[in-house]
C-alpha cells in the first residue's frame, strides 16, 4: 500500500488478511498468472508486497523477489516469508534508483486508495525502458448480479471520482501519462464462487474489502442503505454462484 492514511487500517487486518483473501491457495493461483510473463534471469520488484503471499510463490517459482509496502504490520508477516528482502516505503516515493529495475508487480494494490499517479510515476521512474509493470487488479471487471449491482452502486456513492477502481479503464490512462504504455491484460483466469446477501452484508459491516476501504461518518449510513437492501433480496441466505476473473494488466516503459 503506499497512503499514509491507510497504513493504520493495513496494520489492524494483517494478522487476518491471508485467510479473509483466499490464503495461499489464492496467492498460488496470482504466482501462477504472473510467473510466465517475468523473467527468471532478473529480480522482481513487488510494490506493495504486502503479507508477502504472492512473493514468496513467485520466490518457489524461480524468481528472486524484492518488495515494499508501508505497513510495518504487513511487513512483519512477509519478513518472516521473505527475509530482508522487504522495506518499509511508500509506493509512491520508492527508494530505488532511477531505471535500475527491469520488472515490477503489484497485486490487489491500486484499489487502496493509494495515488495512482505517484504510484505509476515512480514505477515509471525506476524501470528501465522496456520495462515491464505487472498489475492484478482486485476488481477489475465488477459483478453485476443482484448483489453486485448493490455494491457497485455502493462504491459509486461513496467514490464518486472512481480513485478506487483498478480496471483498464480507469488506471490505463493514469499510467500512460506517465510514460507507461498500456499493453492490455494476459493469463486470465475465470472464477466462480458462491455468496449469499447476507454474507456479503455481514463482511460490509467491518468496511468494504474486508476492512481494507474502512467507512466513517455519514458514510456509515449509505453503508447501512446497502446492507439493507442486500438482506431485502429474495432468498437473502440462498448463496449466489458469482462469476468473475482474475487477470494481469501489462504496462510497459517507454522511452
């Protein structure tokens, strides 16, 4: 992550975070994804590491895996996964130099609320050109079933500027206009899983991704709008099989 104002939030669900975002089940399926489009023969640089989940999956895969990330409560569970090879720093002002790194990745990053155009400058900075930045969304494409439609409107509603939408569509521009050209996605990945509206009313209770988005003030009503109207739809314990995909965005440095 990479805003100051989120690191206390990060440090609260760490020791959590794992297990409420699929473990290391779903961090192999993420290595699986990026491990064919980086190159073994140079290290990787992880912006935003995290738990170090995917790193070290990517560490079993062949690659040598550096990370950062500003929350010394994450970095304390991928230190003991990855060793020294982490350091506390913000993603936006990275303390590396200027095109020494020729491929980078972040996973589940770009939704956080973090500044996108610091954190896509800086990449910018540190590859060299020709450089490869690797980004799996968290969103990405948005659900719209009947629970889907309830929290897409509810994101909508409390960011209405879109600085949490991580999809082609809103960070592709971001980055182009800082020197990182848009190459489109690879090694999609269809999933499907099941939820119920109750469940997902229940996991809004502690703020959207899973405490990553906390929601305070009035933003806590048009919480509460939406846990309603999700408890309202028919069959509000019935699971819903849900349908989304997983994927990488490829951007590359140009210049």
């Amino acid at each position: 992550m990479a805003a100051a104002s989120g690191t206390a939030e990060f440090d609260a669900i760490a020791p959590g975070y794992d297990r409420s975002r699929g473990g290391t089940a779903r961090a192999a399926g993420f290595a699986d994804q990026l491990a064919p489009l980086l190159d073994p023969a140079h290290p990787v640089l992880d912006v935003g590491v995290g738990t170090g989940v995917v790193a070290a999956e990517l560490t079993a895969r062949g690659h040598r895996v550096c990370g950062v990330d500003l929350s010394p409560g994450m970095l304390a569970l991928a230190r003991t996964r990855l060793g020294q090879r982490v350091a506390v720093a913000d993603a936006g002002r990275l303390p590396i130099r200027t095109a020494s790194v020729t491929q980078a990745v972040s996973t589940w990053l770009l939704h956080t609320g973090v500044d996108r155009r610091a954190v896509f400058g800086e990449v910018a900075r540190v590859l060299r050109p020709g450089g490869r930045y690797l980004v799996i969304p968290a969103g990405g494409t948005r659900p719209t079933d009947d629970i889907g439609r309830i929290v897409n409107e509810l994101e909508d509603r409390l960011d209405p500027e879109g600085t949490r939408q991580d999809g082609p569509q809103a960070l592709a521009p971001v980055a182009e206009a800082r020197g990182l050209a848009y190459e489109g996605t690879a090694a999609e990945r269809p999933k499907t899983f099941e939820v119920s509206p109750q469940d997902m009313a229940r996991s809004l209770s502690g703020g959207l991704f899973t405490g990553a988005w906390p929601v305070r003030g009035d933003e806590v009503r048009v919480v509460d709008e939406a846990r309603a109207r999700l408890l309202a739809l028919p069959g509000p314990a019935v699971p819903r099989v849900r349908h989304l995909a997983d994927f990488v965005m490829v951007f590359t440095r140009t210049g």
